[in-house]
C-alpha cells in the first residue's frame, strides 16, 4: 500500500502590499467544502490533483501544470482526485490586484497554462517563504501583469523601443545609486518613472541583467563589506545599510560570498 504523507498546513501574513496572505497546504484525504473568499486565490499544485467546481463549473488543477487562479466572491470548493491526496501553495491577492471585471473570465477559465509564468509564481512563493519582501514585491509585479494579460485575451504586445528602455533603466540605476540604503521600492520608483512597476522591472533587467531589488542589494553588500573590513559589528552593518534585519543581511551575504558576515570581519 502507498505511503500517504501526513496532513501539514502552514498559513502566514508576509506583510508584502497586495498579498493578504500565503498558504501551504499537504492534504491526504481532504474536501473542503463550497466557499468564497475576499481575495484573488492563487495557487500552484506541486504533487496530486485537485478536483473543485468554481460557480458550479467543474476543472481541476494537476501537479506541474499552470496556474490557477480563482476570483474573489466566487463559491468554490476542491477535493483530492485520488488517494494520494495533494500538495499546494496558494498566494492569496488583495482584491485590488487585478480589475473587477476580469472575475467573469476568471471563472470560465481559471487554469492559465503558462509554463513562465508558473515559474514565476513559484518563485514569488520563495521570495515570501524567506521573508524577501523586495523580491516578493517584484515578482509580484510580474505576475499581476501576466495575469491581466491572459485574462484579457492574450493581446498583441507593442514592440520594444530598446533606446526608451535603456533611457528608463538608466533613470532607475541613477535614482538608486544616490541613496541605495533608503532606496525606493520598486512600486515607488516606477510611480516616481510613471511606468508600470513590470515594464520597469523589464527594461531594467534586459538593460543591467538584474532587476531593480537585486541591484539594490548589490549596491547594499557592498556598503556593507567596506563597514565590515573597518570593524563595524554585523547586527550595525545589516541596519546601517538597509537590510531588514541579521538574517535577511546574513542571508543575502552568504549567497554572495559563501561566507558568514561574521567570518568576512574575523578574517579581516
């Protein structure tokens, strides 16, 4: 007989503007029952498959195959479509994350089979997991855009102006070049640009091969590193250049230089 994995359900607030909250769920034999929620539900299936009926119409959500994403207000439910039971991660949106009135296309087709743009969820869902709000919060940006985009019928995209873009990106280095400790968000950069925050994050990405937030943290190591070679402690360094906290510091330090803030100030 199969090995059925226990029941595990983890929910947190990311404190991330336009996520109300996340979920990760590992059901072996669960059916919930018809229900509605305040908020745009969106969710990837890593193991099993999930039968549910959105408004009364009837689909399911299969391990590794698109994304999901449920409306706002809507009855649905879900049930496990075999005895294996399933496993989730669902990323609940604000209300206002996408328009009003794409919840009717939302209904009659709530599975987007995009394989990017599962990947770019799956993503936002790591970002969120480590408390990488900057990350998070780009991604975010991503996924919103792809989303309205199918739901409005996948319309033709402009073409690119590379000499416009390059113009934007170069604006946006600038801007986080003068004050890169207090730097603005990336939603506060684009309104400031008066671009949208994912065609910024774009242009700035095909222009520097990294987007707004990890250029941002760059420029913060590298602050860091000089505090750290003059005997500063890690617990100053992290809040003297901009990071959230120790482990967030910690974190993004180690990624880069395979060696603990603490160590890098003990060899020095």
């Amino acid at each position: 007989m199969p090995h059925v994995q226990p029941d595990r359900v983890r929910a947190w607030d990311p404190g991330v503007p336009g996520i109300r909250e996340v979920l990760h769920a590992s059901w072996a034999d669960h059916h919930y029952p018809a229900h509605t929620h305040d908020a745009w539900t969106l969710l990837i299936v890593d193991d099993g498959y999930i039968g549910y009926d959105v408004d009364r119409h009837r689909d399911r959500a299969d391990a590794g195959v698109g994304v999901t994403l449920l409306p706002p207000h809507v009855t649905h439910d879900g049930h496990p479509l075999t005895s294996q039971g399933f496993r989730k991660r669902v990323v609940y949106l604000e209300e206002s994350a996408l328009p009003e009135r794409l919840i009717g296309r939302c209904v009659d087709a709530p599975l987007v089979l995009d394989s990017a743009l599962r990947q770019q969820v799956s993503a936002l869902d790591t970002a969120l997991a480590v408390a990488d709000r900057a990350a998070a919060a780009s991604h975010l940006a991503l996924v919103s855009d792809v989303l309205r985009w199918h739901l409005n019928g996948r319309p033709e995209l402009p073409p690119v102006d590379r000499r416009a873009g390059a113009r934007l990106a170069a604006q946006a280095r600038d801007i986080l070049d003068a004050d890169p400790v207090d730097a603005p968000s990336v939603q506060q950069l684009a309104d400031r640009l008066e671009v949208s925050a994912a065609h910024l994050i774009r242009v700035f990405t095909r222009e520097f091969a990294i987007p707004p937030h990890r250029y941002v943290t760059g420029r913060r190591l590298d602050l860091a590193r000089r505090r750290l070679l003059d005997g500063d402690s890690p617990a100053d360094v992290a809040v003297a250049t901009g990071f959230y906290d120790q482990a967030h510091f910690h974190r993004h330090f180690t990624r880069l230089l395979r060696t603990s803030p603490g160590r890098f100030r003990v060899a020095a």
